[in-house]
C-alpha cells in the first residue's frame, strides 16, 4: 500500500504514534516531501492536544499576579471574584458546605471549581488545584509549555520543528502550516483581514497571554465575519476571566439564538450560575442540557447533588443510579449512592456502597472522603465509638481533613474532653477558615469554660463565614451583654 496512504489511513483512525512513524520513515528518504511533513505536523499535535474550551485551571501565578483591577464593592450578583455579593438566594452552609471561595460544593468537579480565588498567598499555596494532587498549579501558561513541547522532544535526532530557522513569511502564505501569534497576524495579514480563523488563533494567543481586551477584540471580529460555537465559548472564557459573568451569560443566549439547543452553551449558562450561587437557574439549565443529550454526566450529577441537598435523597439517588448504568464506575459515584441510600433509610446498601467505594479509591483524599461520611452513618446510627474510629482514620488518610477535626472535636467534647477539643477545633478553623462550624463550636466552648475573649473572636468569624447563622448572633449578643455589665 502507499505508505502517505496508509499514513492517513493511521491518523483518521486516530492512531497517531504509527501515523508519526510512518511519516518519519517517509521523510528520511525523500526530506522535502510537504504532504509527509505536514501529516506528521499534525499527528504529533494531534497526540499533545487540549481542548482549551473546558481545561482551564488558573495557577498561583495567575491568581495572585493578576493585574486587572476588578471593584471592590461589585453591586450584587456580578462578581464571580467576591463571594459576599451573590446575593442570589442560594442555598445556606448550614444545608450545603461551601468552598474556600464562598461558593456551594458543585456535583462535579471541574478545574477551578474546587479553590475559586485565595485571599493570600499562603492560603493559595495550600488549597490543591484537583482531586487528583495536593500540589498547586503554579502556572498555566508554564503547563501549556510542557504539553507543546513534549512530542518533539521524543524524536531522538533532536526536535522535529526548529522554530528559529523557520522563515514566518514564506509559511504565512500557506495558511495550513502557521501557527502561534506571529505566525497567525502573518497569515492574517496575508488574507486581507477577512479569515475568521485566524483571528480565533490570535486571540487564543492573546488568551493565553493574559491579554483579555486584546483577545475580546479578536474573538468580536471573528463572531462579525462567522458565528461558530466555539468562538462564543472562547469569547465567555475571556469574560469570566475578566470577571464579567452578567456579560458571558448574555453572550450564551446571544450564541443560543443562533444554535438552538447547543449542549455546550447551556451547559456554560448553568455553571455560571452555580457559580454565582443561583442554584435553582442553574439546575433549570441543567434540565434542558439532558433534553438535548440525556447522557450528559456533568449535568445528571449536577442535578442529583442538588436534589440531594434540597432533601430529596430519593430523586438524587435515581439520577445516580443513572451514571451507573451508563458506565461510570469510581469512588465518588458509590460514595455519592452509600450517602444517598443512608438518607433515604435504604440501610441495606449502604454499607455495600461505601465498602465498594473504600475499594476504588485511588488516591489517600478519596479513602479519607468515605471513612468521613460513613462516620456520619456511625453518629446516625448512634455508634459514637465507630464514628470516632472513622473520623480518625479519615485524619490517618488526609491529615488536612478540617471537617474531620470538626466532628471529632464534637466527640471529644461529649466526653468531657474540653482540652483536646478545643486543640482540634483550632486545627479546623486553621486549616479552613471559611468553614463557619469550627468557629461556633470554638465558640461556644470558650464560652462554657469562661474564656469570653476567645469566644467572641472566634464567633465573630463564625459570622463573617455564615452572617445569617441565628445561634451564632445569639451567642455574639449574649457575649456583648456580658460585656456590658463588666
């Protein structure tokens, strides 16, 4: 068979190594062969290839360097940065735990979602980026490098492309050859201003770069000359970063008008709402992502987790029961079904759910996730002994486990152990200071044992993490009475 043939051949059915090997052999005899070049060009990005509409996780470098000044007083509801203006109505942390960045936990994890914006540094340094590390990214910018340059690399004679002798101008004219930002203002200089894709490319870059305004006005012309799906989902990913989600959000319905029922618009309105608290339009948008693709994981787990925390475990646990059948089998599924069989007083699989789910964990983070919920089952159940084992051994497998210290301060305390609660509930308010509980039972232990100082302070913060916590402004006016009277 013709070996350009068969080339092709591998690379439509996406085997690109055979793809890229072939091509070599090829261009070891005939060097100057553009079709064999270019095939390989292709297979080797091919194999390093992100799509950059959904991965996007900003570093530390990113977070803390950031020079675009946003309003400290955003008015509510149009802050993603700001997590005291969402004044959405979403639901309270007594009911749904939040996330260091004031936002609800979210029914699936997605890059960002997990550590929002750190206040400091140290703060930054500490909060893990995924599920997967406990290690910070420190730069994006620094990740894009190491995926583009690992495939040429390989080649033991060196890199396959040597950027520096390539002549911009000369592969300008060849549109299917350019790349990066010189590259692709060439190429668009050499199409009269009138290829939409190459304005994709530059703004990409501006992307990339830090350069949202630069990259808004490149997406704009772009939209103006061909509307394509993923030029609205670009252009949205440079307002959120700009901190614009009121004007992503339009963006999508504007991008809606024109591809009626895309997934991946409805799907990017829902997330923003989630992420600005308003937890009832995101899970309405959800539903209509499933009208549209009823296989949609993201939006079946949004919307069981959702059901869950209203207090339907019976609801949540269809829509789990669903990811099951589609295939999806990890630790978070069964974790998610063990809790949700407890709920809905299921007591039979409960167990069986979260054993198979101690069975899957792949990593210390997810084993210390199910030995915590099942030592909510324990308290449910009344074992305070097995709670207190589970709690324990959740701090064994996770030694940042603030809810863990949390419930095992409660423990202790029901004991008698005043002392040795007091110990872990600083450990949780230190190592979680946006979590209200440690706080107010600091609190209200300090309160108990007539260290009045502490207990003010402590439920003072108890209020800046949840303001509407009714005991804790019973606790502050008790303390200020007591005050008073000295």
């Amino acid at each position: 068979m013709e070996p350009l043939f068969l080339a092709w051949s591998y690379f439509r059915r996406r085997k690109f190594q055979l793809c890229a090997d072939l091509c070599t052999q090829m261009l070891e005899k005939s060097p100057y062969d553009q079709a064999a070049w270019i095939l390989k060009a292709r297979a080797l990005t091919e194999m390093v290839y992100v799509d950059e509409i959904d991965v996007d996780q900003e570093g530390i470098a990113e977070m803390v360097l950031d020079e675009n000044a946003i309003a400290q007083v955003p008015r509510p509801g149009t802050s993603l940065k700001l997590p005291g203006t969402n004044q959405m109505g979403g639901p309270s942390p007594a009911v749904r735990p939040i996330t260091q960045a004031g936002r609800p936990i979210t029914g699936f994890l997605r890059p960002s979602t997990q550590s929002g914006r750190p206040g400091t540094m140290e703060q930054a340094i500490r909060t893990p980026r995924t599920a997967h590390t406990a290690r910070p990214v420190t730069s994006s910018s620094g990740r894009f490098v190491r995926l583009g340059t690992a495939s040429m690399l390989t080649s033991p004679d060196g890199p396959f492309i040597n950027l520096s002798r390539l002549n911009l101008t000369k592969y300008a004219q060849k549109p299917k050859l350019a790349k990066a930002l010189d590259l692709a203002a060439l190429s668009t200089e050499h199409s009269q201003y009138k290829d939409w894709w190459w304005k994709v490319q530059i703004g990409k870059c501006y992307y990339r770069l830090g350069m949202y305004r630069e990259a808004e006005k490149q997406f704009k012309s772009a939209l103006k000359q061909q509307e394509m799906v993923d030029t609205f989902l670009y252009l949205a990913k440079v307002y959120i970063s700009l901190d614009q989600p009121v004007t992503a959000l339009n963006l999508f319905k504007q991008g809606l008008d024109k591809f009626p029922g895309e997934v991946t618009l409805l799907c990017g309105i829902a997330r923003i709402y989630e992420e600005m608290n308003n937890i009832s339009s995101a899970a309405e948008y959800y539903k209509e992502v499933l009208k549209q693709d009823s296989t949609h994981v993201e939006a079946i787990a949004c919307i069981g987790s959702n059901h869950f925390y209203s207090d339907q475990p019976e609801i949540a646990l269809r829509f789990y029961r669903r990811l099951l059948q589609m295939g999806v089998y990890n630790c978070q599924l069964f974790n998610n079904l063990g809790l949700c069989c407890f709920y809905a007083q299921q007591y039979d699989m409960t167990l069986t759910s979260f054993e198979r789910a101690l069975s899957l964990a792949e990593n210390e983070e997810e084993a210390a996730d199910v030995w915590y919920n099942l030592g909510h089952v324990a308290v449910g159940i009344g074992d305070t002994n097995l709670a207190h084992q589970c709690f324990r051994l959740a701090l064994v497998h996770n030694n940042h486990h603030a809810e863990a210290y949390n419930n095992l301060a409660v423990l202790e305390m029901r004991k008698g152990h005043v002392e040795q609660a007091r110990a872990l509930l600083q450990t949780a308010s230190s190592l979680a200071p946006h979590m209200y509980e440690p706080h107010f039972n600091f609190a209200t232990v300090s309160d108990k044992i007539g260290d009045l100082q502490r207990s003010y302070v402590a439920a003072q913060k108890s209020e800046a993490a949840f303001p509407d916590h009714v005991d804790t402004q019973h606790l502050i006016k008790q303390l200020k009475q007591h005050f008073a009277m000295l």
